[in-house]
C-alpha cells in the first residue's frame, strides 16, 4: 500500500505558460514516480478482482471444466505478468515509442477467422460497451492529467496526448497478459469483462491521485482555462486558429438573415434596461448593406427593415436623443462615419521641415485604411461609450439610477464597417475578436464591476489583430499578454476594497495610454503591460509581507502535524470518486483519522499495524458497495467479523466509548444487508 505523498515545497515544474523547466532526467523521473502510485492502485484493484472469479464460468458450456481449472491455476502467474506488461509497456512509451494499432498484440493467424458464436457475440459486445464506459467515466480526470503528462513528455503540440497512464495502457496490459496466458477467446474475453466491470469505478480515483501529485509539484497548477479552451477541433499550431475560425463561422451563419458580407450574426451581451446604456440585443438590419454605402456628407443609408426596431429602442429611452435621424441612431459608430468630413484632395504631397514628401503610413494597409482611420477616431473617443453616457444622462433624475453597462460593441462596429472590409480573413477577424469579448464580458470571474474597463480595449485590440496577424498564432503578443494581465489581475480584486481601487487606477490609466498612444506600433502594449506589471509585482510584495508570519506559523504547525496530513490526503484519496454514506465518512474522517494518526505517529508507516489499519478501511468501503456476484457475497461473509474486530479494536484505541461506536456498527450492519441484497430488492 503505497503512501500518499505530501505537498513539498518543491521549484515549479512550469512556468506560467505552461512551459516545462524540468531537466529531462527530472521529468522522467516525475513520471516514473507518477507510474508508481498508477500501478499500486491498479493491482490492488486487479488483485481483489482476479480473487473473485471463482463464479466467472459458472453455466457456462462453452468453456469446460478442465478450461476453467487451468484458469484457476494460472491467476498468481496472470497477476504477475499483469504487472510485467504495465512495466514493459510505460518503458516504451518513455523511451519515445507511440502506441500504434488497436491493440499491440494483433493476432493476424488464421484463427482469428473463426466464425463467432451468439455467446462470442454477446462478450464481444459487453467488452466494447465497458471500454467505452471507462473512457467515458474517466474523460474529465485524464484531459487534466493528458496536459500534464504531454508536458513532461515534452509533446504539448501533440493532438492527441499518447499518455502512458491511460485507459488504452491498462487494456493493453490486460488484454496481453490474457491472451498470452489463456488463449481460447471464450475463456478470457469474460475474464476481461469482468476486469473492466472492477476496473473503471477505480480508475477515476487513480487519475484524480495522479493529478494531485503532479500539480503538488507544480506541474501546470492551475489547469482550469487550458481545459475550457480544449477542443477536440483546436489545431495543433495557433497559427491555423484563424482559418479554422473561419470555417466555423461559416459553418454556423445564418444563411437567411445574415447579408452576405456579414458572415454571422454575433449576439450582443445583455445590458440592462432603464440603464441607459446600448440596446443589447442585435438589432435587424442594424449593419449598413454594402450595396449602398453612406454617402460622403450625409446621413448614413440604413436598410428599411430597421424602422421595425425603433419601437423597441423608444420603448426603452436608449437612443431617442444620441442624433437626429432616427434610423442611423440605431449604430452610433455609422452615425460618426456619417458625419466625419470627407478627405480634402491635395494637389502636392505634404513635406517635413526639409521639403522632402511624408506618405501618410496608412496608404500602406491598402483596403483597410479607411477602416484603421476609422478606428484611430474611436479609439481617441469612443462612439458607443459616448452614446451610452448621453443616454444615461438622458434618463434625467427623476428617473431610476442608470449606469453605463459595459457592452461588446465590436458587432457595432463590424456593421459599420461592413462595406469597407473587402479581405474575408479581415471579415473573420474581426468576428473572432468579438467572439472573444462575448467570452471575457460573460466570464464570471472578472468582477462586475470592472467589465467596464475591458470596453476601453476594444478598438484598439480590434485593431491591433487587423494590423498584425501573429495576434493569433503567437501566445506573447503585446496585445494579448496585456488582455491576459488585466483579466488575471481583475481576479484577484474580487474581495479586496482596497486592491480593486488602485487596480481601476492603475488599469484606467494604461488602457488610456493605449488608447492615446496606439498608432500601428504595438509596442505601445509593451509599455502599458510593463506599469500594470510594476502595480502586479509591488501588490504580490505586500501581500507575501503580511502573510509571512501566517505563512510561517502554518508551517510550523504542519511540520508538527505530519503526521495527521498524510492520514488525511490518505483518507481523502480513499473517498474521492465515490458515494459514500454519512455514517461511514464520518467515522473515517474522525474515528479512523485519529486511529491511524496514532499509528504512525507511534509505529511508522511501514509498520504491520499501520497496513492493517490501512486495508480495515479499505475492506471497509468495499464491503458496503453492492453485491451483485456470488464470490463477491461469498467474500463480504468471511471478511465482516474481522472486520468488525478491526474497527472496534481502533475505536478502543482513540478511547472511543462503545456508545458512541455503536450506532456506527449498527448503521453498517444495514449497509451490509442492503449491499447482497437482489437489485429489485435495495432501498432508492
């Protein structure tokens, strides 16, 4: 019985991007380690199993009595090979070599042409509806553990993680142990059966212990965002995301509401009504068709059907008083386009002081200088945010108090915009863009309160992707590693008054500076992540300074109470993954903890005493789950008066009084009633 290991104050194993500083020695040895506990818990498992198929061939006349001594005879020689096979199988995998193949083993002999019976069919079936069982049940641990494994390997880039502790390793080995060993298809495929039917409740428990281990040691901590951004449809490198964005988008278009330059109809998150804010909702017709682009000098042209929204928009006092024209009221972005002046034509080229001719650098963007001059006017002076205030200046102050709500506004934009993206990547752009403040206005982790801030940002990331297209692809992009700080450290001002006060300060100020500064070099980024870093690295100090006493007092007492930690990461791994009923945790999380606490502290974790109390836990959990075999009931009516004696004599002691001890046994009692009991027969 292997003994859960305790978090140690170990270097990180990562960086922050996920980035491996492990030597390769280290990592391989983290991974051998890993393959430890995975192969203790495995054969504990596989061991209880193998004891109890007694009853495996029972009315079965496809196998005969002679078939079946021979597989009695060879279970110890199975186990053992079993355990040779994991071994043999992780070596290879850590030696660089890839499983191939449905199974390493492939028979390709003229006996795998026999033609199968209904019973052949019948295990065959239940082999395929088990696999996929496991692999269901055990999803949610091992693409944690897939992203920790791969980056120790050192194949992070990989598309599928070839993780040498997954469900497809265990049915190898058991699979080849089995057919070497029991060669008539009838006799182990229901031993494989039977194996997966013990096997799968276990193996989540086994994949949550390895997780714990490796993010004790630092190797990708914090694993939450990288899952949610796990697709099966995420491509390798993150300079295909775009094109991949754009298939998608494509896919997913509405094909009869959408005008074609539109690729699809982005919901606008939900403000809310009487603030005074943007409508959040999109809004029919709200984009300017490309067919019929505004007119310099005039009110932007806006299709008819937008008449139909404007009841809606007076019904909410939105917009009644942002223009005059109530139909381009609807995009305040198409109204400033509107009323920008026209470029004045210019006979001459300006000059500089030595009469030499200035180009002006956006003639070098080509379709898209118009829209980046666009965007270097909002940027400067926000179109939506000014409309928003005007509005909720308009409420007046008889009215309810009305703020202004922080809004994805690139929607907005991209129908004002329209007829001037011609480049469908631009189109795709800046869908994607939206796509990603939808995700970070809606993300409930970033504090209400400090959305707003966000909005700011919008023009100029929108144009920093349209001007550099390694947004995208490159994970330490100004733009991006700035988005990423601000988000990061809006987290942590979730309960601070005082944090969040001097981040809004400090967060206003380099989103302003962005704003102002930003032309097309995104250095601009640089500078403004380097003062929110300054802010992050000078809060990070202060607080280590007030928590260094606490911090230190905790480890004073944990050393002191080593003891009583690893009972309790032992009993905590013993229970997780499992429904276990009120009584029986509580007695193994007071009772037993204090007992085994005792144990090791007088006796050590190598003692008999300290694996005997271990395994009445053990046999404990086990003998209260259901009994459906007749060896397993078999088995629970030799165990349960020892263990009875086991857990009365642990009582004893901890000096639990048996008044106290003694419901608990009766509440087992019932359990164990209930547990050989026929299916029909048990308790909902």
């Amino acid at each position: 019985m292997s003994d859960p290991v305790s978090p140690t104050t170990s270097p990180p194993a990562t960086d922050v991007d996920g980035k491996l500083l492990l030597a390769p020695e280290q990592a391989q040895a983290l991974l051998r380690e890993c393959f430890v506990t995975f192969r203790s818990g495995l054969i504990d498992v596989v061991a209880t199993s193998i004891d109890g198929t007694n009853d495996l061939f029972e009315q079965n006349k496809f196998v005969t009595d002679v078939e079946v001594a021979d597989f009695r005879s060879k279970r110890p020689e199975w186990l053992k090979r079993f355990e040779q096979s994991l071994q043999e199988l992780f070596e290879k995998r850590i030696a660089g070599n890839r499983r191939s193949g449905r199974r390493p083993d492939a028979d390709r002999s003229l006996a795998s042409l026999r033609v199968l019976n209904a019973f052949d069919h019948e295990k065959q079936s239940a082999l395929v509806t088990a696999t996929q069982f496991l692999h269901r049940l055990t999803k949610r641990e091992l693409d944690a553990l897939d992203l920790r494994v791969g980056v120790l390997l050192g194949e992070i880039l990989t598309r599928e993680i070839d993780n040498p502790f997954g469900p497809d390793y265990i049915l190898d080995a058991a699979g080849m142990t089995s057919r070497a060993l029991l060669p008539n298809p009838r006799v182990w495929r229901p031993l494989m059966e039977r194996l997966l039917t013990d096997l799968t409740p276990a193996t989540p428990k086994t994949y949550i212990r390895l997780n714990r281990l490796l993010a004790d040691r630092h190797v990708l901590p914090e694993i939450k965002a990288e899952l949610r951004a796990r697709s099966e449809l995420r491509p390798v490198d993150d300079s295909e995301l775009l094109p991949l964005f754009g298939r998608l988008i494509k896919e997913a278009a509405f094909k009869e509401v959408a005008p074609p330059e539109l690729t699809v109809d982005l919901a606008v998150p939900t403000a809310s009504a009487g603030t005074g804010a943007l409508p959040s909702s999109p809004l029919p017709g709200a984009a300017a068709s490309s067919a019929s682009p505004p007119g310099a000098g005039s009110a932007a042209s806006v299709p008819a059907s937008v008449a139909t929204a404007t009841g809606q928009l007076a019904a909410i006092g939105a917009l009644a008083a942002v223009t005059a024209p109530p139909a381009a009221a609807l995009n305040p972005y198409v109204v400033e386009l509107a009323r920008a002046a026209p470029p004045v034509a210019t006979a001459a080229a300006s000059t500089d002081d030595f009469g030499l001719p200035q180009l002006d650098p956006l003639l070098a963007l080509g379709s898209l200088s118009a829209v980046v001059a666009a965007l270097d006017r909002w940027q400067l002076l926000d179109p939506g945010i000014v409309a928003a205030a005007e509005a909720t200046a308009a409420a007046g102050p008889g009215g309810a108090e009305a703020t202004v709500v922080p809004l994805n506004r690139i929607p907005w934009i991209r129908a004002a915009v329209a007829d001037k993206v011609t480049n469908p990547t631009d189109k795709i752009t800046i869908d994607v863009i939206a796509l990603l403040f939808d995700y970070i206005f809606r993300d409930p982790s970033i504090p209400e309160s400090l959305r707003s801030l966000f909005g700011g940002l919008q023009v100029p990331i929108l144009k920093a992707a349209l001007l550099d297209r390694t947004f995208f692809s490159d994970k330490k992009h100004a733009a991006r590693r700035l988005l990423d700080h601000l988000a990061g450290a809006a987290i942590a001002a979730t309960s601070d008054e005082g944090y969040r006060a001097g981040f809004t300060l400090v967060a206003a100020g380099v989103i302003d500076e962005v704003c102002r500064d930003f032309k097309v070099d995104v250095a601009v980024f640089d500078g403004a992540d380097a003062k929110l870093q300054e802010f992050i690295d000078a809060e990070q100090r202060k607080t280590a300074a007030v928590l260094d006493h606490d911090v230190a007092a905790a480890l004073v007492t944990e050393e002191s109470e080593a003891d009583r930690t690893h009972v309790r990461a032992l009993i905590r791994d013993k229970l997780t993954g499992i429904t276990v009923p009120f009584e029986v945790r509580g007695f193994a999380e007071t009772i037993w903890a204090d007992y085994l606490t005792q144990v090791r502290q007088r006796e050590g974790s190598e003692s008999d005493a300290w694996r005997d109390g271990v395994k009445i836990l053990d046999d404990l959990l086990w003998s209260i789950t259901a009994k459906e075999r007749n060896a397993q009931k078999a088995r629970l009516a030799k165990m349960v008066p020892a263990l009875i004696r086991g857990l009365r004599s642990g009582g004893a002691a901890v000096q639990v009084r048996d008044d106290r001890l003694q419901p608990f046994l009766e509440a087992v009692y019932k359990l164990h009633i209930a547990a050989i009991r026929p299916q029909g027969e048990r308790p909902a």
